[in-house]
C-alpha cells in the first residue's frame, strides 16, 4: 500500500526556535499533501492543504506566516514552525492523496506517523 | 470548523460484545472514511463508503451510511483488546479536497 512517512517522529525545542517537519511519499506520487495538528484527546484539525509547486492553502484561524508550508516535489512537503511558544506543542500529522485509483476510492488519503512537538 | 459529530465520546465494552460509533455530518459529502488511531500513533485507514453506497463490510467491520439523515455507523463485531483505540469518521467534502474529522469516539475493550 501507498506510504507516508515523516521525520522527525518526535522533537523538542526551545521556545522561540524554528522547527522544520518533513512528509514524504514513499511509493507514490502526490499532488495534494495535507498538514493537520491534534492536541491531546482531541481530534485532527486540518490546517493547510498544499499543492506542489503552488502556494499552500490555509484554514481559517492558521497563521500562514507561522506555520510556512513548502511543496516543492511530488514526494515531498515541509512544513516549519516559526518562532514556536509553548501553545504550539502539539502531534502534526502530514496526508498525502493519491489519485492512481488505488481500492477504496479515487481519492483516498494516507497519514504519515506523525510529529510529536514539544516546545519548552 | 469540524464538521464530524461522533457519538458516543467514549465507550467501554467487554471483550467479545460488538461496539457501535455514529457519526453524523453537515454538508454533502463524496465519502465518508472511518479511521482508527492508536493512543499517540498515526491514522490507519478502516474503510471508505461513498455517497452512492449504504453498507460495506471489511471483515469485522461494518458501516453504514445515510446520506438522507447525514449520518453513518461503524460497527464492530467479536471486540478484542487490540480494538481499544480511538475511531474518528472524516468526510470528503463536495468540492473540495479535504477530509474534515468528527471529534471520535475512544473505545475501549476490556479483557
């Protein structure tokens, strides 16, 4: 089946750092990667939808200048937490759609293991 | 916003019994996909029905979908421990790309 992953799994920083996450297609290609956060016992909130080699589509409430998100091949997004306080420590997991019209669906998407980011 | 109302929020059941989850949901919808997550792990995909469908199975799992009462339920028959996890429902918004979540329902098994 299709695979994504994300590095790092886990990352502690301190409190106005940088921190870049990465998303990768293993064994496919995909247009569409979509960034989400989850807080403890909480459910998934998308944040961006990134298309590559567009600008990434963000929901309300995100900060766009906060959390840069950069697509920049068929494998691969990136997103970085800018300036990251303590309120950003959260699990951010990364989606990526394929539309090889795989069993389930056209449009299926598959989550990555996610991030877990501490911020001190 | 999320669009994804679950119910119940939690549910405890004893090994063997069937555990059941609704959702309901908003606007029209392309699919609906059921995903089970364990405690601080990623998401595994369980199923996807779409708008056309009204049941699926996949092995011990069955859903249903009413795209007239926008709701849809997923089933669990023969529980085992390894079930205990949480399961959130997204759907695939008309027009749009994106899945949107319910809130999920935390299941737990009890041996």
């Amino acid at each position: 089946g299709a695979v994504v992953s994300q590095h790092p799994s886990r990352v502690i920083c301190k409190s106005g750092t940088s921190v870049k996450i990465e998303c990768r297609s293993l064994d496919f290609q995909a247009t569409t990667m979509f960034w989400y956060r989850q807080f403890p016992k909480q459910s998934l909130m998308l944040m961006a939808t990134s298309n590559e080699g567009s600008k990434a589509t963000y929901e309300q409430g995100v900060e766009k200048d906060k959390f840069l998100i950069n697509h920049a091949s068929l494998t691969l997004s990136t997103l970085t937490v800018t300036s990251a306080h303590p309120e950003d420590s959260s699990f951010y997991i990364c989606s990526a759609r394929t539309t090889s019209g795989l069993a389930g669906g056209r449009y299926e998407q598959y989550f990555g293991p996610g991030t877990r980011l501490t911020v001190t | 916003s999320q669009q994804g109302e679950e119910d119940p929020q939690a549910l405890s059941i004893q090994e063997g019994e069937n555990a059941t989850m609704n959702c309901s949901y908003k606007t029209s919808i392309n699919n609906l996909q059921w995903y089970r997550q364990n405690s601080g792990r990623g998401l595994v995909h369980l199923i996807l029905i779409r708008s056309n469908e009204r049941e699926k199975h996949s092995g011990r799992l069955r859903v249903t979908l009413d795209t007239s009462k926008k709701s849809s339920s997923l089933l669990i028959t023969a529980s085992r421990a390894a079930d205990t996890a949480s399961y959130f429902c997204a759907t695939g918004i008309q027009g749009a790309q994106k899945l949107v979540f319910g809130q999920g329902t935390r299941l737990t098994i009890n041996p």
